[in-house]
C-alpha cells in the first residue's frame, strides 16, 4: 500500500470502527443506516468544508486579516472551538433532525457521533496530506473520540430538544466548545513544552467518560420506552 492508501487507512478505519461500536449500542430502536453513513458523510464534507471557509478568514496563518489578530496558542485553539463545533452540529441538524429521524438521546448521541467522526477522519487525512502520514497515525489515535464526544454532546442536546425536554441547545454547544477549546489548546502548548501533552492524557479519560455517560442516559432512555411501547401493545 503505498503513502496515500496509508494516510486513507489511518484516516478513516478508526472512525468507521467507532462508528459501528456506536451503532450497534442502539440496539432496542435502530436508526436507518443510510441516515447514519449520510451524517457521517456530511460531517466530512459539509462540516469540514464550512470550518475551512471561516477558519481561512479568521486564522492569521492562512487568512487575509492576518494583521488584525496575533497568533497564538489560545486564539487558535479558540477559533477551532467556536467554529467547529457549530459546523459538525450542522450536518445533525440539516439532515437527521430536520428529517425527524431524532426523538431521543440515543438517536442525538449517534447521529452526533457520526457527524464528528466523520469530521474527524477527514481532518486527519488532510493534516495527512500536508504533513505526513505519521502525523495522521498519531492523531488516528486521540482525534475521532475526542470529536466524537464534543459533537455527540450537541447531538445528545438535540435529542432532548425534539422531546420537549429543553427548549435550547446552547448550553450543550458551548460545553463542546469549551471541551474542543481546552483540548486543542493544550495540544498546541504540547508543541512548545511537551508536558503538556500529560494534560491531553486526562482530557482524553474525561471525553471517554462523557461519551460513557450519554451512551448510559441513552440505553437508559430506550428501554424505559421499549417497555412503554410493549405494554401498550407493541413496539412503534
């Protein structure tokens, strides 16, 4: 397999098999696949494609208000959080949710999850593309979990809004960014003093423990309304 095949594997193999981990956890009420392969999609390309459009005119780095904002660990870190973020939430919300596809948690949860790592496995071949395969191998490792939960995060936040159960998401949009904040502004320090990078250890445990969290809240949600169904007569 030569350099690009590789870059592709290590990209995206890690996203897919989380994928179908989160997947197979909705076990009681199944989303159709094509809804969940197309959030996925999306989260690759629609996401991805809208963070680039305004990461261009906000970072100094690539754009042309450069001489307005200085560089440095926490304005980056700040940019990426505020504007992808929002962007993963999109590709949930004009596909899965405006469809109606979410009326829960676990629903959010996974079509959240989708759209993060497929945002995810897309970043990591384009950082591929432009500084190396091993720069994609290392982030194969952290990024698509860490995406996964900040924009499962939102997708859970959606979930509860098409219950009834909140009126907004914003609280749950500006926890991810925080998370996403907190995240990449370490791993940016990590490059100037690799102690660091032990930070990223802990915001790693903390993301899996969220992702945990929700995965129980959801399992929990599902079966409550399996039995709800059954006892009245059958499963809609």
């Amino acid at each position: 397999m030569n350099a690009l095949g590789l870059i592709v594997f290590f990209a995206y193999t890690p996203a897919l098999i989380l994928l179908w981990y989160f997947y197979n956890k909705d076990r009681l009420e199944p989303e159709p696949k094509a809804y969940v392969v197309g959030t996925f999609l999306l989260g690759g390309t629609l996401s991805i494609g809208v963070a680039l459009l305004f990461e261009s005119l906000l970072v100094p780095r690539w754009g042309f208000w450069g001489f307005l904002f200085p560089t440095s660990a926490f304005y980056l870190a700040l940019v990426a959080g505020v504007v992808e973020e929002p962007a993963k939430a999109l590709s949930v919300y004009v596909l899965p949710y405006l469809r109606g596809q979410i009326d829960g948690i676990m629903d959010g949860l996974l079509y959240g999850v989708a759209a993060g790592l497929g945002f995810a496995a897309t970043e990591n071949f384009l950082y591929g593309l432009g500084y190396g395969l091993h720069v994609t191998m290392f982030r194969a490792l952290l990024t698509p979990i860490a995406h996964a939960t900040w924009a499962g995060l939102v997708g859970a936040g959606l979930g509860l809004k098409a219950e009834g159960k909140v009126d907004s998401v914003g609280s749950f949009l500006l926890t991810a960014m925080m998370l996403h904040f907190t995240w990449d502004y370490f791993a940016f320090m990590g490059m100037v003093a690799p102690v660091y990078d032990t930070i990223l250890i802990f915001l790693l445990i903390l993301n899996v423990w969220i992702l945990r969290y929700l995965l129980m809240l959801g399992e929990t949600e599902e079966l409550n309304k399996w039995w709800y169904y059954y006892l009245r007569g059958g499963f809609r």
